[in-house]
C-alpha cells in the first residue's frame, strides 16, 4: 500500500494565533496521534498568501503521514475519537470564517519512485 497522508487546514480566530498554535501543538497532534497510532510524521506548515499584508490571519496545514496507506482504518479511527468525545477542540481555532478542511491523500510517487 502507499503512503497516506492527513491534510487538516485550521485557522485562528483573529488575534489568537499564539494560542492556537500552542494547543496545536501540545494538545491537538497528540490526540490525533493517539486516535491514529500508524502516524510516523507530522508537519505543520504556514500556507503562504499570495500578497502577506492583505493576508490577514494565517491559514495552516497539519500533514499527518501514514506509511501503510490505510486510509479507511485512520479515517475510522479518527472519526470514532472525535464522536467519542476524545478531542476537544480549542476556542482559538476558527469554525466560522475560516473553518477546519481534512483530506486524505494517497501518495502516487515518491522520492526515488519512477514517474
């Protein structure tokens, strides 16, 4: 199976960047990591506007990678943390403007793969 990946896209309310960032970080990836034990990566990036000063609040996205591909057991899994009541989510995080997006991502190649 190829590698997988979860692309979560999350938004701060405006003014709390710093506090969505610290529950990110120590609350948030380990929950998911412990709702998908498979998880062997996890980066968090920036999205980069076009123009940074009319950008207004940063927009991010999480990449969690799955080596095994399983995306119908992570979903699962994911899902069944979430309706369990196992992940809260943080006041910073913003669910009306901006609201969180997942996607799952199957890997076509990798570095060194052919094309």
């Amino acid at each position: 199976m190829a590698r997988a990946a979860l692309l979560a896209f999350s938004s701060p309310v405006p003014g709390r960047t710093e506090e969505l960032t610290e529950w990110y970080d120590k609350v948030h990836i380990p929950d998911v990591r412990a709702a998908i034990p498979a998880i062997d990566r996890v980066v968090r990036y920036r999205i980069v506007e076009e123009v940074e000063e009319s950008a207004g609040e940063p927009r991010f996205v999480t990449v969690y990678e799955i080596p095994d591909g399983d995306v119908a057991d992570a979903s699962a899994r994911l899902t069944a943390a979430l309706r369990g009541g196992g992940m809260a989510l943080s006041p910073a995080l913003d669910l009306a403007d901006r609201p969180p997006v997942i996607q799952w991502a199957v890997a076509e190649s990798a570095e060194g793969d052919a094309p």
